[in-house]
C-alpha cells in the first residue's frame, strides 16, 4: 500500500515562508509523484504546480513567482518552497501525481494558514 506524507505545514504571517515536503513509501520517482495540489476551506482541491515529463515546472497562476517546486537529489523527495505568503493560500497542501495519471492513494495532507 502506498503512502504519502506531506510535512512543512504550519501557521504563518503574510509575507512568510514554509517549505513542504514530501515522502511515499515507494520512490517519488517510481510512483510518479511530482506534483503539489491544495484546498482550501470550501473549495475544491487545485493543482500548485508540477514538474513536467521533461523536467519543465508549471505553476498556477495564484502562486507563480512565489511557490518553487523541486525534488532532492536522490529525488525521493519532493519540495514545495512558498514564500510571499497570502491569505489565500491558506488550504491543506498534498502531493501526488501530475494531471493525466493516475493518483495514488491521498496522503493527510499539511495544514498551511497564513494569517493577516
């Protein structure tokens, strides 16, 4: 059974960063897992950002600038480095695959609230 773990999440002000991480029981790698999504409080989830087939990041428009998507070295961990935080980006960030395959199981996800 694959598992998921988000960690990084965490209260803080606007203007703030946090850097999330993320683990599998499996290698990122092997399961694909490149990619950071959100939802916020009564919304729906969204995609952050992801790395592309060619290595390529994209990134939603809302975190462009801001957010920064990589994997370590030995890429058995993916890395989400916010900075400039927003209200708005207060949600429950996690990882999984890109758009156009299939996800593996959720993780719990990392709580993040930015604060006025």
């Amino acid at each position: 059974q694959v598992q998921l773990a988000e960690s990084g999440g965490g209260l803080v002000q606007a203007g703030g960063s946090l850097r999330l991480s993320c683990a599998a029981s499996g290698t990122i790698v092997r399961l694909n897992v490149r990619a950071w999504y959100r939802q916020g409080p009564g919304k729906q989830r969204e995609l952050v950002a992801f790395i592309s087939s060619g290595g390529t990041e994209i990134y939603a428009d809302s975190v462009k600038g801001r957010f920064t998507i990589s994997r370590a070295n030995g890429q058995d961990t993916l890395y989400l480095q916010m900075n400039s935080l927003k209200p708005e980006d207060t949600a429950v960030y996690y990882c999984n695959t890109p758009p156009g395959f299939s996800y593996v199981p959720w993780g719990q996800g990392t709580q993040v609230t930015v604060s006025s």
